[in-house]
C-alpha cells in the first residue's frame, strides 16, 4: 500500500507547489479533486479533457516527482434539486469519467447524491427514518424516480470508459452505510463500489472492520484515511445525530473529525489496513484532513507519521 494525500487539503498551494510538498514529507500517491464541492482544484478539468499536453503535463508533474495518480475526486450531489447545482455537479461527475479513461487511471471518487421532495422545490431531502409515513414513501420515490436512473445511466457511462466509481458512503447523501452502499451496486452495477473513508462510519455506529468484511472482496475501490474522535459522554447526551456545524466549532460536538491516532489508535489503525489486505485491496491510503482543532500541514504530517510504522507492519 502506499500512503497517499487528498491533495484538497493544501488547497492554499498550487498544483506543483502540493506536489513538492508531498514529495518533501514522505506522500507517495495523489488524490486529485476536479470539481463538485472541491474548494480549489488542483486542475483544469475541461482542458484535461480537451488537451493531449494538457494530460501529459499533468502526468508529467505528478509521474517525474516519483508520485502516482491514485484517483480523480468529484464529490458532489449530482442528484440535487436545485437545477443549476445539479447541473454543474452531474457535468464535473460524467467529465471526471471521462478525464480518468484519457488520463489512464480506473478510479473516480464521488458521492451518491441526495435528491429533493416529489413535490418540488430545491433544497436535498435526506430521508433517515420511518417515523411518518411520508417520509417512507418519500424514500421510495427518491429512489425510483431519481437516483435508480441516474446511477443506472452513471454505471453504464463508467463502464464503457473502464472507469470504477468509488463512492464515499457520506451522511446526506443516500448511500451512507453498508446496506444504502449495497443497493446502490445492485442499482449501477459491478463498476460501483466504495471509496472507504471510516470516519464518516464511526459516528453512526458502525465499526468499519465489520463493513469491509460484509462489502466482500474487491468491493473497496480507494480508501480515505481520516480519523474521528467519540466523545463518550456526549455522545451518551447528545449521540451522534448533530446538525450544528463542525467547521469553526471544534470541541463542542459529540464527534468531530481528526487527524490520524487522535480518534482510534495504532491498534484499530492495523487491524484497518489488514482487513483491506485480506479483502483484496492493495492501493493509497488518501489522507483526508479535516480536523479543525489541528492546521492542515500538521496534521497531514503526523497522519504521514502514523501510517508510515502500520503500513510496514502489516506488508503481506
């Protein structure tokens, strides 16, 4: 496995700059974000698609640093109701594919979407409990109408370009656990499967080590490597269903994402990184920083740190 970077997070620096930068603090592969939610990404996704130098200059700055192109990311919501949202999000997804088949590599990274109401309207409607009857029936409908001939049209489309979609099982979005993740699959087909990130696991209860052995073997496309923090008595006050806002309000919720070891540690960490072994998948850890207790760079770094000791250790 190599230790690789979502390279989003030193979205402050130019392209070459993160790259160098990588290069200086021991990454080996990069995650590179082409649009959706991407804060500053570090490419040009239409000249991608438009220009032969375009691609090789992009390779050519990620392959002569010693650095491989673990995946292209464009996570967004290419269901959402609000047309011109949804429109730029499903443009950036399907051209995203089509960067990835002319750039040579087989991953993009994605989110599943949330759809709105039946009824209209632009804002996502994220559906997570039966309690009115409404809302069931609101859940099939999003399904049937919206996102089963999307993702259906989505897998065909990655198909035909060779292209796995790995998608993030993400809260707000209509695959966010084991079961959503599998009916999805169902939906798009096998060139569907998940881009493994467990801290968006952890404050739904799951265990991440239990998901990976039931998705089965060569299931996980790509895996972010980010960490969360329980706080046990909150959690116990409050549980992990929090709608405050995490970004600018470190220590106040029941969980909040951290840098890696400050949530799980070395234990839980190896025992990660061998059960994907054991399941088939041999590809980046992409560090994903969002702790924001901790600034990007150093926490980038000490994630490097404690990865780098599990990473050996657990080399087949």
């Amino acid at each position: 496995m190599k230790i690789g970077l979502y390279t989003d997070s030193l979205h402050d620096l130019s392209f070459t700059d993160a790259l160098d930068w990588c290069v200086d603090n021991g990454v080996e592969a990069v995650e590179i974000g082409t649009g959706g939610f991407s804060p500053k990404p570090h490419c040009d996704l239409q000249m991608l698609l438009d220009s032969e130098n375009a691609r090789s200059e992009f390779l050519g700055a990620i392959e002569s640093r010693g650095l491989n192109l673990s995946a292209l990311n464009c996570n967004g919501n290419p269901l959402d109701p609000h047309p011109a949202r949804r429109k730029n999000h499903e443009e950036d997804f399907f051209k995203t594919i089509e960067a990835a088949n002319k750039l040579g590599i087989d991953v993009v990274v994605a989110m599943s979407g949330c759809p709105g109401d039946k009824d209209g309207g632009t804002t996502p409607n994220w559906v997570v409990h039966p309690h009115q009857e409404e809302f069931f029936e609101l859940l099939e409908w999003q399904w049937d109408e919206v996102v089963t001939p999307f993702w259906e049209r989505a897998g065909h489309f990655a198909n035909e370009h060779g292209v796995k979609v790995a998608i993030e099982m993400h809260p707000g979005c209509v695959v966010y656990n084991t079961r959503t993740m599998l009916r999805l699959r169902e939906v798009a087909g096998k060139n569907i499967g998940a881009n493994f990130d467990p801290s968006h696991l952890f404050y739904q209860g799951m265990e991440p080590l239990v998901v990976i052995a039931s998705l089965g073997k060569d299931f996980v496309f790509h895996v972010h490597a980010k960490d969360t923090r329980l706080d046990p008595q909150k959690m116990e006050y409050t549980g992990g269903l929090d709608p405050r806002p995490f970004v600018g309000n470190p220590g106040v919720r029941a969980w909040e994402y951290r840098t890696l070891g400050y949530g799980h540690g070395v234990r839980w960490w190896c025992d990660f990184v061998s059960i994907l072994r054991l399941n088939g998948y041999d590809g980046s850890l992409s560090i994903e920083h969002e702790d924001e207790v901790m600034g990007a760079r150093e926490g980038i770094i000490k994630s490097i740190e404690f990865l780098q000791p599990i990473v050996l250790r657990t080399t087949a």
